[in-house]
C-alpha cells in the first residue's frame, strides 16, 4: 500500500504548545485548505471518534476514524468507515527543544480493482422464459389488453448479491483449473472511483498500483453499457403481470451455469492467461 512520510521541524516551540496543536483536530480546516471540515463524534482524553472532510486533488473523500493519544508523544489515527479502503496514519513528536519535529505518516489503500456503485442498488434481472411467459399471455388477451411491465419489482436483487454468486461460481470454476481463488472485487463509491485518475497523475504511487487504477478504469467503461438498468430497477415496478417475477436465487445459479458452459474454454484461456501474468509480474518486483 502506498505511504506518505512527512516530517516537519520547528524551534523555540515548547512540546505542550506543539501538542496542542497537533491535537486540535477542529481548528485544521483554518489552517489547511484541503481539509474542510472536521467533527468529533465522541472524545475522551485518550482520544475519541471523529469525522473529516477532506479534498485530495480536487475530489472530496469522508471518512470517520479511531483517534488514540498517548500524551505529548503520539496520535494513532485508525480507520472506521468511509471513502477508502485502508486509512491508518500517526502524527508522532520526535526530537527535544528547542528543536522539535512532528512526523506524518500515512498508510492508505483506494481498494482497487472494484466496481462503481452502490452495493444496495437493484438490478431488473429477470429470467427470459418468465418474461416470454406474461407476452404471450397479452397476446392471447387481445384486442384491448393493457400495458405489461415484466420487471423484476421487490423480486429484484442487489448488486452486491449478484456479484458475489458470480464471485463464488467463477471461484469453483478457477480451483477446478488448478487457479487459486481470486479475491472478491469490492464496490466503491462513485466519489471514490473520481479520485482514483486524479490521484494516479499526481501522486508518486507504484506502477502496480497504476496498472490497477487502469484496470478499474476499464471495468467502469464496460459496466457504463448497463447503468440504465440499474438506475430505473427500483423505479421499474411491473404492471398487470399474471404472475411475480421469482426470486433471483430460485434461477441465477442456472444462468450462471449455462454462461461457464458456453464460455468454459475462453473463460479458461483468459484465466490461464490472467494467472501467467500475475506471476511475470510478481517475479519481476523481486
């Protein structure tokens, strides 16, 4: 993961004063411009919760974190929720007067590569034969027949679902292969995935680490193909249908099923392919 280490140095400052200010979370948005706001949720005098705004190259991350104090020493800083993945720093005091430093480091990951969206989201997925089904009956209801709206209404399931049935499917066709098990492909917020590009080209991050920026980059160009499916899901409710749409889980297995069998030797090739590459490139950091 990458870090950033900085140290600042000061003179004819006293520990307490430097302490002070190192502590006074709420006052650094006068302070620093990036930072635009800051809120305890809770403090103690060993620390407590807060939450920051924060702009990174122009796109706003939130987050909440842990805050421990261990007094005029150090500050651990440990991540709760919010818009990256891994956030852990400590300011740290180092050196004595009448010159002192305070040491900045920072440990983050943006969790990558991962699909953009909001894991709740519904996705109108419906099987074909369900669908075939409630048009023929208008047909044989004509003339006259109402409007059919064949959508998957509370029967629909989330992204998040979804992805993971596939996960778990492509995981027992990669271990059939002799692959190891891929790990799951988290989904990120649409505000995260702005600030991955900005800070690839600003930041001095590792080409690993830009190769999985790319990655994440192309993966949200093709999902784009399907976003107008998932953003009228919840608003798509069906109308005059004969019958509820089923359950995902009654059917989703078998549609993945049939895709591992149509595509079974280029879905093998490209994992082939994918694992080979993996190893050149872990071969290659060594």
């Amino acid at each position: 993961m990458p870090i950033v280490d900085t140290l600042i140095t000061v003179e004819n400052v006293s520990r307490q004063v430097l302490w002070a200010t190192i502590i006074d979370f709420e006052s650094y948005p006068i302070a620093m411009r990036d930072v635009s706001d800051v809120q305890w949720d809770e403090r103690r005098a060993d620390g407590g919760i807060s939450t920051w705004r924060v702009l990174l190259n122009g796109s706003e991350l939130t987050w909440t974190e842990s805050d421990q104090f261990a007094d005029l020493e150090r500050v651990d800083f440990s991540l709760i929720d919010g818009d990256v993945e891994v956030w852990q720093e400590f300011w740290k005091i180092e050196g004595d007067q009448p010159q002192l430093s305070a040491r900045l480091d920072v440990e983050f990951d943006i969790g990558i590569p991962s699909l953009v969206g909001d894991p709740t989201t519904t996705i109108d997925l419906v099987p074909i034969d369900w669908v075939v089904n409630e048009l023929l009956a208008l047909t044989l209801d004509l003339p006259g027949a109402p409007d059919v709206v064949a959508s998957a209404g509370e029967a629909a399931g989330s992204l998040e679902r979804l992805l993971g049935v596939a996960e778990l499917r492509l995981a027992e066709f990669r271990r059939a292969l002799g692959h190891d098990y891929s790990a799951p492909t988290p989904i990120i917020t649409r505000r995260r995935y702005e600030f991955l590009p900005r800070t690839s080209a600003t930041w001095d991050i590792p080409e690993e680490l830009r190769r999985r920026v790319r990655l994440v980059q192309r993966l949200q160009d093709q999902q784009a193909a399907y976003a107008r499916y998932i953003e009228v899901a919840t608003a798509a409710l069906p109308r005059n249908v004969r019958l509820a749409a089923p359950a995902i889980d009654s059917y989703i297995d078998l549609v993945l099923d049939h895709w591992l069998q149509a595509e079974e030797d280029s879905l093998g090739r490209r994992i082939a392919s994918s694992s080979r590459r993996q190893t050149l490139i872990a071969e290659s950091t060594i």
